[in-house]
C-alpha cells in the first residue's frame, strides 16, 4: 500500500500457503545452521525436546500446553511448582533435561485439565488446553473474532485476514463429493454422454 500510494502503481500479491508453511521452518533452519546437524523430530527446543515449551497428559487423558520459552516464563512456571532449583537449567542438556520432562510430565498427569485451567489459567507462564475441534469452535475469542461461520447446519472457520473496507465473508457451504463434477467437466469440453459413459467406467 505504501508503494501504491508513493507512485500511483498497484502490483500483482503473490501468496503461497506453501511458501508460508516453509517460512515456519527459519527456526530450525538458523539452527542447523548455527550447529551444523539437522534438527531431530521432536527434540528440539520448539517439538518436545525440553519442559519449557512442551505438551503434557493430564490425569483424564487430555493434554495441555506449555509455552515457557522465555526465562521469566521458565522461571514462573518453576517456582509454581516449588522448584527454583530448575530456573537456571532451562536449557540443561541430559540427563538434567531428561529428568526435568520427567518431573513436568509426572506433576501434569497428577491433575485432571480442568483442575490445572482452574490453577493455571491465568498464570502468565503461556499455558493452555489442548482444545477438541468442538471446543475450538466454542471458543469465546474465536467466536469474537468473527472466525466460527454456520452456513446451512455446516460449521466452518472463518476468514482470517480482517480488511476494514473490503471483508471476506463466507456465503455458502462447501459443496458435497462430486456435486459440481457434471459442471466442471462440461466446462472442459465434456457433452453429457462422455460425461455418463464416465460415470459408467467408475472414472468419475
């Protein structure tokens, strides 16, 4: 917009969701680079490798989150626990890590999710459920958000880009399996009785 407005030019967006998923990946990729060894599924500092930033099960089976990567997060969700002793090993290699996920992953399973969203919900060490697609959809920021639409009893997410003069909106449900097949292959070229003796062949 800032070019639009200096020259009087627009210019063609280009976004890829590939792009975009790729883009997550400069954490890892800094990593590796900095180490020179590729990063491990799921022992990394941000999948699993270490307490601060991990999921944990809870007494009835669910799961929460924990997003202490900061160390005034780390520090605040240890000294909730009674270990201070843990604030300087955040980044500890083994067997100290091993045994720090240890004792996170044995406190968690002491409760039941709700108990810890009662305790926990509102410390600020980044903490949260690991919500159902039902619970998601209930969300009440979500909701607010404008990012739950219902459209003939089909419940989907909504636009996630906000644009104040044009907004997206969602008019209708997504079609069935196969519901605008007669129409897309009429479109490339396909006159009914190709399009029966496809149906015919299983091909469509």
């Amino acid at each position: 917009m800032i070019a639009r407005d200096r020259t009087g030019r627009g210019q063609h967006v280009d976004i890829a969701m590939c792009d975009g998923a790729f883009a997550w990946n400069v954490y890892h990729v800094l990593l590796q680079q900095r180490s020179g060894a590729p990063p491990r599924r799921g022992a990394e500092h941000v999948t699993g490798g270490w307490a601060c930033y991990n999921v944990y099960e809870t007494r009835d089976g669910r799961w929460v989150t924990v997003g202490a990567y900061e160390p005034h997060f780390w520090a605040r969700l240890c000294r909730h626990f009674g270990r201070d002793d843990l604030v300087p090993q955040q980044w500890a290699g083994d067997p100290a890590r091993g045994e720090i996920l240890a004792f996170f992953r044995a406190r968690f399973r002491e409760r039941t999710l709700a108990e810890w969203m009662a305790e926990l919900g509102e410390v600020e060490i980044c903490f949260g459920p690991v919500n159902t697609l039902d619970e998601s959809f209930a969300d009440p920021q979500l909701r607010h958000r404008g990012m739950v639409v219902e459209r003939d009893g089909f419940r989907m997410p909504g636009p996630p880009i906000k644009l104040s003069a044009t907004p997206a909106s969602i008019r209708t449900p997504p079609p069935a399996f196969g519901a605008d097949t007669d129409a897309v292959l009429a479109g490339l070229g396909f006159d009914a009785s190709a399009i029966a003796g496809l149906r015919t062949e299983g091909i469509v």
